[in-house]
C-alpha cells in the first residue's frame, strides 16, 4: 500500500484554497490574475517534488516525472467557477501531487478551462490530446464578457507559448478525484465513489414561432400561442420520457423564454433549452429519435411550430475496466464496504482524456451535494482516504499486466 | 339623424396625429410633453366649440357645455402607449367634438393614464369618479422608469391643482368609441360593433419553489425541478380550463421566468403570469375557484410548492341596454348589417363611468387588428360613419324616456 502524507495533501489544498479566496470558496475564473496565480503556486510545488514543471500555450500546467515509467498521468483542473467551491478541479490536481510525493510514477496535470468560462469547453484536455486548432482559439470567446480568447492568453502571458500535446505510449492511463457534485455518497454514508463511465451531454433548443397578440382582442380559438405549444411539448416529454429512458438518464429543461413576457401579450415566440445525459450511446440515440417523435407530431397538432436545434453532443466515456478493478480492490482494503460504483453525471477532463488512454475517475463525497458555490465542501477524513485509495490503485494498476487499449472514439 | 362634420372630424384626428408624431402612429406618454401639448390642443378645440375647457389636478380635459340638458359625456383618453396608434383613445376623444361641434348637449373628456403609464391604472376616470386617493397618488410611481406620480405631475404644471369630479345627475350617460383591437369586424366585413360589455381582468401570479440543483448529479428521483411543476399545472390548466369557461373567456399564460435559467441547472423557482377574463362575474369567480383547485391538487401531487397570489381583479362592466339599442338602431339605420354586438376584450375607461352612470361603447374596425404599434390603423370612411351613428344613438338616447340607474358595484 502506498504512503501518502495525507496531512501535506490537507496542507496543500488549505494553501491552494487562499489564493482567490471567497467566503469558504474560492473565485479563480480561467485566465485571471488569481488563476495565473494558482498555476504558478501549482508549478513551484511540483518542482519541489522533483517533477519539471510546463506551463503552455493554452495554460495546462504539466509537471513530468523523471524517474523511470510506466507512468500514470493524474490530474484535473485548477481554475474555479465564478464564486465557487475550493475543491472542484483542486482536489484531483493536489492528490496528483501527493502521489508524486509519496514516490509514485506519476506526472501530475493541471488541464485549463475546464470549467468552460470560455467557448468551446474542455479547451486544456482537448488541446493536450491535439483535439483544440489554432482556427477555433482564434475565435473563441469569453462566456462571460465576449473577449477573445487570444486577447486572455496574451493578458496572461501566454501568447506564442508552444502547447504541449500528450507523448504517445507514455502514460498506461489517466486517473481523476473529483467531488461527487451529488448525494449520492453522503446519502449512502460512503466515503468514495468509483466512477463507471462520464455522461454525454446532449443539449438541445427548441424554438418555437407563434402569433403575438392581444390577450383580449384575440379568442381562444384565434390565438397562436407559442407558449402553449411549449407547454404541452414539455408535457409530452415528461409523460413519455420515462418509457423509453435508461436506468439513469436525466433529462433537464433548464430554460424556458416567452416573448414578450408581458401579462397581456399572447406570447409569439417560445425558446426551450432542454438537455439530456446517459454514458449509454444507444440510449442517447434512442432519446434523440424519440424528442424528434415528439416534435413532428407537435408540428401536426399544433398552430404553432416547433424547430429542434443540436447545441452540442457530447461523447460518453466508459471508465477503463483494469484501473476501475484497482480502485475497488484498493477502496475495500482501505475502508470495506465504503465505496460504491457510480455513473458521473457531469463533465470532467477524464472523458476527453478516454479518448486516448485507458481512463478512470474516483469521486470524494459532497456536503449536502453543493456544487458550483461557494459553499462547497467535503470532510477532509474523506478527502484524506479517497487519496489514499488513489495511491494504492495506481500501484496496484501499474503493477498489474492488465492493459485496456485506447477506445479511440 | 345627427349632422356630422366628418371631414372636419377627419382633420381634427390628423391634426392631433402631429403632435408626438412616430412613423404613422403616435408616442405620447402620460405627461410627456407631447402629452401635455394634446391636452392644451384639446382644450383649443373645445373652447372654439363653445365647451368651457377644464384642465384638472390628474391631467384631465373636461370640456363643460354650457347649452341646455340632459347631458351625455363623450369620450376616452388621450395619451398613447409608447410609440403606438394615432386612434388608440383619441378616436374617442374626438367624437365628443365632432358630437358637441353638431350641436348635441354632449361634454367632452379626456381621462388621464388609461393606458397605465403610472401604477393603479385609469388613474383620469377613477380619480373622476372619486376612486383615487391622494394617498393612491403619493405612492404611485411610473411604469417606465419607477420615479414617483407627484414628480411628473410637478414637472407636467399639475402640482396643487384641484381635481373635478362627476357632478351627480347631470349625465344621462356615458359613451366612447374605440378602435377593436381585434379582427372580429374587419373578419365580417362590418363597420361598427356595439360592445355589450367589458371583461374584467383576473390577472395572478404562480410562484413555484423547487431546489436549485446541477443537471448532473441529481437523479430524476431526487429532483425539485420548479420548472417542471410550472409545465404540469399550466398542462392541467390547458386540460380543463374549457370545460368550465365561458362562451367568450380568453385565458392567458404571458410570463414564464425559471430561476436561474441555465441549461445544465435544475431550476429552483418558477414563476407565472397567468390572467382569465370575462365579462360574466359567476364565470370569472368560478375560473378563479378552478385555479385554486389545479394549485391544491398540484401542491397534494408534486414535490415542489405553488403558491397563488393575485395581481389584480378587475370588476366587469355590463353596457346599458337603453343606449345600446339606441346605437344598434341607429347603426341598422345608417349601415344595414354592418354591425354586431359584441364583448370588449380590452379595459377602457367606460368599465370605470360604468360604476356612476349608464355607459356603453362603440367598436370601429382594426386594420389587421394590430394594436398598440404603431401601424395600428382603420379606414377613414369606417372612423366617420362610427361617428355618425354616434351622433344619431345619442340624440336618440337622449330623446327616449329610458333610464337604467347607475350599477354602483
């Protein structure tokens, strides 16, 4: 079993939580003054512990082992939401270090913009494994302000820095701790989750063309009312979702626009952002076809029409069987019967990272499931045993002959 | 039959076209100064006329005739919604000129902020009718920018003047000619309608409390989703408002804001705006008991809590039967067929005069039923002989021993 200094681990997050400080949280946003900060923190430790530290071009900060393979990459990302918690993104960067210190094999990886505070989303990870052109950071903006990208690097110091890229046959796989973002762990009293396979995201809008009107000059039977038809659109998908969704498809509707918006004006138009999630490909498809179903047969029914549009289809990734075995061995030695195995519902660098390398996730509980707050937190007995759980698996693993090739997508 | 001198009619409605002139409508907010010069050119007219022209503490023009009773009142208002309709009011307004230049014992009046500029609604009529309270008037604030009534009577020359009120007994009745707003007569091909009644307007809020949770890590088991609660009731309303409203009810969902509106975040608040109108107490009050009953039911069924609250209730206004037979007499004489009777959508300052006096109202046709835009238009010959038959119904009206006692609700 490998021996983290697990109160150096606690140290290294509670310094890391200072800089951009919050409330208990933390405000690093991609590219500000306090996330260059970090990353330049980031760097002075790794070279402390003997890895030789990059930042490049987009802002990854990587810190290569020197001692002799196989290596195991690890990693996550250091910039915040706005306002947000300590621990998102921090926590799988720092336990890469603390397995660096406890002289594991390991090059430890600080992927940018994960949090996607700029177009395009996962602009780090995806830049790494040579998925990020010059073309789509030239155009690029904030989501925040609509700044450009390049403008941002070049604030930051990083205009015409090269972009590494990952060194093929190097790593035998990539490994991530992140907070659960749910209850799941702290509803069942576990203290880690080893993740099966990171969601697609596939997020749709539905825009639908009414009459604007008014609301007492116009009968029921002469209105076209945009809003309606989004109601009754939204009805169908919650009535006949159920029936042809996977045992842990969610499905959002996180946005619904009426303009006007005025009390007495028939709405004339309706826009819906409505999204789903499953790591299941078949599944995806099906709900896709499905959501079609329900449109063509709301634009025969209804007087007003219905138009979907794709805003992204995000690829799931299965978590790599090998290093998953090594982490639930290592979970029931450390705390038996403490662990689970979870679907993660949410984004994170290990799903462009699958598309490479053998790939695995480990989730530390979330108090009360807060995510993207500043309240975020985590008992740090379960930060400190999810760290050590890591560490074991990664021996275990890079011991072991199991060896899962790429699942190019 | 009354003679009408529509042509002058026709020109006194285009000369008051020019002041606040936008493209071929009209921007003259309550106390603007384009406001406060369409009531001074009012006041001209009416003093060449021979009425003796009031402008009071509110912004009212009331323009007193000095010949021989009984008396009708003629009227409507003058100030347009922003950048509207150059007939949306003043069409009323100038009938009672054209009326009293014919020599009929008509006063003329324009009622100050019926299109609402200023919180409380119709302040000119009510305030008329005694129902607007000078503390009303101190908390009263705009609609458009939030600075207070007293500040833009101030700034309008109004401070300290004296309010005028209905002198009792004096008017046999009230009437007003307004645009549609509709397509009904311009549908059938007529020139007139003569409304049998004004909606009243039951307008609510529906504010519905989830939990704010990611998109992500939340199963749809664990889910408060607010929004989805929101599309559930207003389904249910759609399901089964038909079946307990009236022949001519119109209900309308405006508004619908999800908090906080993102696409990968559960909504934790959804809010509505939703109002029913009728002209039919019994209907109206059994819609909103119907309302109450969908929120009990919804609150029994779902995870997230609705809670009704009401912005406003309205009180219908029954028109009078006597002068609605002198008008559809007198349109049968002028237009053979050319009219219908039928309901008013829309509020209008004779649902207030209804509360004191017989009141009744005459509809002209609506080009494409636009309304509250400035291409709100109607043929000229349409707008004249509307008048004319005004003019004959209220010498006819006038004449007749007819009495309905004022409906004080």
């Amino acid at each position: 079993m490998a021996t983290i200094d697990t109160a150096r681990f606690l140290a290294d997050l509670n310094d890391l939580r200072k800089i951009g400080a919050y409330k208990t949280g933390v405000h690093r946003p991609t590219f500000s003054p306090q996330d260059m900060e970090s990353r330049r923190w980031l760097m002075a430790r790794m070279a402390e512990i003997g890895l030789e530290p990059v930042l490049d071009g987009i802002g990854n900060v990587y810190g290569r082992n020197t001692g002799p393979g196989p290596y195991m990459l690890v990693g996550s990302h250091i910039e915040s939401q706005n306002y947000a918690g300590w621990l998102d993104g921090a926590l799988g960067v720092v336990a890469g270090l603390a397995l660096a210190r406890a002289g594991l094999p390991v090059d430890v990886c600080a992927f940018a913009d994960e949090e996607g505070h700029f177009e395009g989303g996962f602009l780090g990870s995806r830049s790494f494994i040579g998925d990020l052109s010059d073309d789509e950071m030239d155009h690029a903006r904030s989501r925040n302000d609509g700044s450009p990208l390049r403008d941002a690097l070049k604030a930051a110091g990083l205009e015409g820095v090269p972009r590494i890229t990952v060194e093929k046959g190097r790593h035998k796989g990539y490994l991530e701790l992140h907070i659960e973002q749910g209850t799941s762990l702290e509803g069942a009293g576990q203290q880690t989750g080893i993740v099966t396979g990171i969601v697609a995201i596939w997020q749709f809008r539905l825009t639908i063309i009414g009459q604007q009107d008014h609301a007492g000059g116009t009968t029921m039977a002469e209105r076209k009312d945009a809003g309606l038809t989004a109601v009754r659109l939204l009805a169908a998908i919650d009535e006949t979702f159920p029936l042809v969704c996977g045992d842990r498809t969610v499905w959002t509707t996180g946005s619904i626009v009426l303009e006007p918006g005025a009390p007495s004006i028939i709405p004339g138009k309706a826009e819906i952002l409505f999204q789903f999630r499953d790591v299941d490909w078949s599944t995806l498809e099906r709900l896709e076809k499905h959501l079609r179903a329900l449109v063509q047969e709301s634009n025969r029914r209804e007087r007003c029409t219905t138009e979907l549009s794709i805003i992204r289809r995000s690829i799931p990734a299965i978590c790599d069987p090998a290093i998953m075995t090594a982490l639930e061995r290592s979970a029931e030695q450390r705390i038996p019967g403490g662990w689970r195995a979870m679907p993660s519902g949410a984004g994170h660098d290990a799903q462009v990272l699958a598309q490479v390398m053998p790939s695995a996730m480990l989730f530390s509980p979330s108090i009360g499931g807060i995510s993207h707050h500043w309240a975020e937190d985590t008992k740090e007995e379960d930060l400190a045993v999810c760290c050590e759980v890591m560490g074991d698996a990664v021996e275990m693993f890079l011991k072991s002959n199991d060896y899962t090739p790429p699942a190019k997508a």
